[in-house]
C-alpha cells in the first residue's frame, strides 16, 4: 500500500494511549508481569480469541466486554493463565477487571484482561491487583513505557515483540502500533500468542473487526511453531480515534490504506513471534505453490511446517528435502513427487525427479547456515500458493518444555 | 479369545518358512541390511501400505504384486528407502523382484520388496542383489535366522521386534509370527514401518486381508510416535496353510480365533515399536473415554499422543495435565474441562475442576518416573473411548534426527 511505512514504536505510539508494565510476583520475583495499556477515551475495539474448546477464563470473559465494541483498558499478566479454572477463575477475571476499572475510573464494561502461563492454578488476585495499582502510577506515553508492557507479557520469549507502522489516510497520519509475546503452542487460529494493537484511527468497530481478521488471516495464522493451540490466544485492537480522519466506516481507500498499516504490524510481530519460537535456531518460511487447489496449498505448507522430521533436519542444517516431500505427501494434498521441485533459499534440491549432486549439495549447504531461510515446494499442479512462518525443533525446545511447570 | 497364547517367536514360528539377514553395506559397513523371508510353497498373502502420495517404488510396484494374492517370497533392505526415484527406482524395485525370484526359482510374480531408509538416493541393486545372493545360502528355519532377518530392517531402532502368537483352530494349532521395525514417522496408517508377518494358517486371502485389515486397526494404526508419515510403510501377511486347518474362507469361529492371534502378534508389535520410539524413554498409553462420539474419542486421543508439548512434560516427568487438557480442547471433539478428569496411571491430576494439591502430585511424581504409564482423560460426556500408544518426545529425538543423513 503506498504510503505505508514500518517505523520504531509499539502500543504507545499512536496518538492517545498510556502503557505500564511493573513486577508484581505473579510466578517469579524481579521480572515485568503485569501489563496495563490505557486509552484517553473509550476506544472502538475488536478481538480474536483462541478456537481452543478449552477457552481460559479471561477469554470466556472477554468475549462478552468486546461484544460492546468499546474499550478502554487492557489488564494483562505472565506467570499464570487462569485456565482450567471454573467459575472461580471466571470470577478472578471479571474481579480484576471490574477493581481495574474502579482503579482507573472507567465504565466496568470498557476493561479487557488477559493471562499467559501455567494452566490449571488461580490467579494469584491480590498480586494481580497491587501489580495493576502500581501500573496505574507507572503509566506513559513513551516508547520505554510501552516496552516495558511488552516485556510483562513475556513467558519463554527471549525477547519483547513490538511493531509499528504508519499510513496517511484522508490527509492525516495513522499510526498503528502493537506488542505481542510467543512463543510455543503456535499454530492455526494463534495459539498461544497475546498481542495488543493499538491505533488513532477513526474507525467504526465493525470495520476494524473485519480490518482485524483480514490481517490475521495473512500473519498471526500463518505461524506454527509446534503445532500445538492454547487456551489462552487473545488479539485486541483498540482505535482512539485521535488521528482526525474521517471515521471509516465501510470499504473503500481508507479501509485499504488501514488495513495495509495493520497487516505490516500484524506480520512483523508474527515473524518475529517465529524467529523468537521456543528453542528456535532457525526462522523458516515455507512456501507450496504450483498447488491444485488453494487448500492443497495451504494444507501443505501446514504439514511441513508441523513435521517434527522436517523441523529437526533444518536444525541439523540438512537440507533433507525428502521430509518436506514426505510431509506434502501425507498432507492430503495431491502432489506427484516426478512433477515436484524442491528449492532452499531458491537453490534447488530436488527438481523433476533429480536429486542434487554434491556440487548442489555445497550451495544447499552454505543455505543451511543461515538463520533465516525459506522452503519452497512447486508442485507444478496449478496455481495456488500458500506461505507459513515457522522455526526448527531443537535441542532447546525440549530443555524449555521438559522443563517448564514443576 | 480362549486359546491364543502370546509365544517367544518371529517370522520362522509358523511352519512353511525360512529367513535369513546378511550384511550388503547398502549404506553402512558391518550390519545386517537385507532380509529375506522364504516359503516353502507359494502362500496365501495381503498387505496394507502407506496412504502417502509421495509413495515409495517398492510400494508401488507390490501393489500389484498383491493383487494377485499369492506371494512367495519377500527381500527387503534397509539403508535406502528408494523413495522419489522415479522410473529408474522403480525400476529397480521390479529388476530385485525378477532377480530374486530367479535365484530361487520362483513364479517372478510371487515375489514382494521393501526398502526402508534414506529417501531420493538410488538403490544401489549390485549390493542389494549380492546380499540377496548370500542370504539365500542363508536361509534357515530357526529363531535365530528370523532374529537375524529381524535385525537386518532396522534403521534408527535400537532393538529388533518380533512377536508371536499360538490358537487352536478345528483342533489344530495355528502359529502367527512377525517381525518390524519402526521408530519415527510413525502415526495414523502406519507411518515408516515394516512389518512382516507368517502363519501356516489355512486361510484365503480375502479373508486374510479382512483379518489384517481389522488387526492393523487396533495395533499399528493407533500408534503414533511423532506425526509424521513415511513413503514406505509396508505390511505383509504370508500364510502357508500347513498347520492344516479347514481353510478359513468366511466369517465365524474359526476366523475370529485367527484373528485373535493376528491381532496378539500386531499389537505386540506396535507396543515395541512405541517403546522403541525414536529417543523415546516412556511408552505412554492415551486413553480418552466417555467421549460423545468414537470420532471425538479418535482424535482427542491422537491430539494428545502427537502434541509436542504433552510430549515433551512425559520426558520432564512433569504431570502437566493442562497441556494434555489443553491438547483435547483444540482437537475438534467435544469437551468441558469442569466436566473433565486427567489421570496418569490411574491418579487424578484433575477432576472436575479441582487441581492435584501437594500430596496429590507427590503420588503423580512417583508415577511420572516410570519407564511406562497410561494417560486417561475421562470427558464424561459420553461412552465413546478410544487408545493411542505413543512415548515422549526426547533430546535424543531431536539429536537422532537432526543428524541422520549427512
């Protein structure tokens, strides 16, 4: 989209939000853990949540505030994901939202929460709430505010995620900002991933609903780090309003030119989720085209990316083309392995039946070294391509989740 | 069912067989890598293979080997899947095929391969016909030739498989025998196996795929070891009619004992093949039950048994329950986590919403540092059940894979 351009920044950069991340002891001491992001105003918002029929209680929770399509506050924490919880963690998720609210002087039907980490222990409230208070002192407008609320939303993330785009729409600049956190159980419908988007946007909730899923559907669904989906996935926009455009309230040139600044802060953050999976040595994009049909291509590219065998060869920098063929083969795609070509990087692996020579080999294996790569499957059967973001399955990603709870 | 006696025993149990294993250096020096399994007389036979597309040659080419329903004799390597070869691998499939039968003075109709290995490499035929070669000369009636033939298809398995099993049918003792090899790539429809399986059992081959049929349904269809699916997976049953039983060409009592030894052998089997997963250090046994449907059941249980993170808590010893609950919810089947209960060899994890306390886990840590548990996950909204046999996901897994081709 003209006009777009990726730029620095993250939940604080478009005009009208405040951000706060504070240690508050959920799980561990000394680390960011809650995170508060506050608008000025009501906002118009929109949210995607988890498919998972195991929805934690911040999701169940959250479902009927963004029915209202406006918000105002955004309570989140690490440490424990109020899921498996019943209706008491039902009733720790409405109490925080409900004494955020009090905190902050909003409508009680304005605050979102959300929670990442251990399935299956309550929330610890009263941390959660003393953490929020503090938030509400710490809150900002500055770049470091808003980092420090990414960093409180972090579990196995080696590394705070944030993103930030802008656009010109009707004469005046949007911004669109975000911060997510990873980093395994990801895969179709953004398993577990928190991202919170925030932009000045005029825009009317039904618009940016769409505007959301569209963006979605071409980052967040495009990653799979494990395969795995959990059940806490919650992806919130809220839109201030306080850019001064024209608000947008049907399709059109300034819908496109939003969502353009959307989807570019929707698949940095994505990618980055990728490059950060859990263990990941390797950020990885795969690609199926030449495929018959739009979900031969897609199921493919799916198959590859979850295939334990393939993801372990790219770790071990073995350009092992005859697992990613194999994947395709038990995906359900229709796929005839003489017709197919397989490329790392553009280099070819297989093509058509032949198999690369040492000399090839040599190129594929300079491709193997690099940290970031992409797979591409031709199967020369149509037109249809499909791409998803993934990572290896290393040493690392056991460690962390042989590791993780006890 | 009465009579059938699980026996020490392999491929040379039944009477009417022979075996051998020699080493041909298909791809390493020193190791057994071609089997080849004799009868006396052409036999009774059937077979199931891989539903990959990208299917191997050999699997191919015994496709129609088997329409034939008679088969004499089987070669197969390991070392070399001869996978994506194309014409010329198919080729070569067709070429040790007549060669063998040749040698042996056979009907060159009779006559199955298979090949087990490193797929898009070219069988090298010299090495695997001289090593045919030998192993005829080899041929031998004894447990140790089975044993040896055993040996000679393994590939990343850290242990030979063989199973047997007697029944009496119409007063006359029937043995079924066999041998496999696994140990990755092993999920629905039987991914990267071998199986090879004798009996002298009178029995047509309608009836005798029937039996198959049913027998790979509840063994090696509901084993999954890590997803993924081979190019290759190939079982074979040869039965040679000498016990002299009435021939077993309907549906009855005769049939269903049969079977039930069949059945004893395949399941036998497919439990050392999960326990002998690649890397694996537990045999895990899912059982999800009270399921709303059989459909639910299936892939609640498989959801779990391939979750990486489910997974990877067995190797942890961690009794995260909330991933194997977690697992379930995205698997498509109905669930109510308050109305759902986890067990791990029969202590709860979680019931209905109440989480293990300290004593609780402190019995569930006495469990998780068996070599071999049961995970159950009772859904509670039906009668629907259904058992998956898995192991855990290892740092050996990851090493063994990330280093098997070059």
């Amino acid at each position: 989209m003209a006009g777009c351009r990726k730029v620095k920044g993250g939940v604080c950069s478009a005009k009208g939000f405040r951000a706060a991340g504070v240690a508050a002891e959920i799980k561990y001491k000394g680390r960011n853990d809650v995170a508060l992001i506050v608008a000025d105003e009501p906002c118009s918002a929109a949210a995607v949540f988890t498919t998972n029929k195991v929805a934690a209680a911040p999701v169940v929770y959250d479902r009927s505030v963004v029915k209202g399509g406006r918000v105002q506050a955004i309570l989140a924490n690490s440490g424990c994901a109020n899921a498996c919880t019943g209706e008491q963690g039902l009733e720790d998720a409405r109490l925080s939202a409900l004494v955020t609210a009090g905190e902050l002087g909003l409508d009680p039907h304005h605050v979102l929460v959300a929670s990442t980490g251990v399935i299956g222990r309550r929330l610890p409230v009263d941390r959660l709430l003393a953490g929020m208070k503090s938030a509400t002192k710490a809150l900002g407008r500055t770049g470091a505010h808003g980092l420090a609320a990414a960093k409180a939303i972090m579990t196995t993330d080696t590394r705070p995620k944030e993103a930030c785009a802008t656009v010109t729409i009707g004469g005046k600049k949007v911004t669109v900002g975000g911060m997510s956190k990873g980093s395994g159980m990801i895969e179709p419908n953004m398993a577990t991933m928190l991202g919170f988007l925030t932009t000045d946007a005029a825009i009317s909730p039904r618009m940016l609903k769409r505007a959301l899923q569209l963006a979605v559907g071409r980052s967040f669904n495009r990653l799979v780090v494990d395969g795995d989906e959990s059940t806490n996935d919650s992806l919130f926009v809220l839109a201030s309003g306080k850019a001064g455009n024209r608000v947008i309230d049907a399709p059109g040139k300034d819908f496109d030119a939003f969502r353009a600044a959307l989807e570019t802060v929707c698949v940095s953050l994505a990618r980055q989720m990728a490059t950060d999976g859990e263990g990941a040595t390797k950020f990885v994009t795969v690609t199926v085209k030449g495929a018959k049909t739009e979900r031969d291509a897609e199921r493919a590219a799916r198959a590859v990316a979850k295939s334990p065998l393939a993801k372990t060869s790219w770790f071990g920098k073995d350009p092992n083309w005859g697992r990613v063929l194999a994947a395709v083969g038990y995906s359900g795609a229709e796929v005839v392995d003489m017709k197919s070509e397989v490329f790392y990087d553009g280099v070819w692996a297989f093509r058509f039946g032949k198999v690369a020579d040492e000399k090839q080999l040599a190129r594929l294996a300079k491709v193997m070294q690099k940290d970031a790569f992409s797979v591409v499957v031709d199967l020369h059967l149509g037109s249809a391509e499909s791409t998803i973001y993934t990572c290896d399955l290393s040493l690392d990603y056991v460690h962390i989740n042989a590791d993780y709870t006890t």
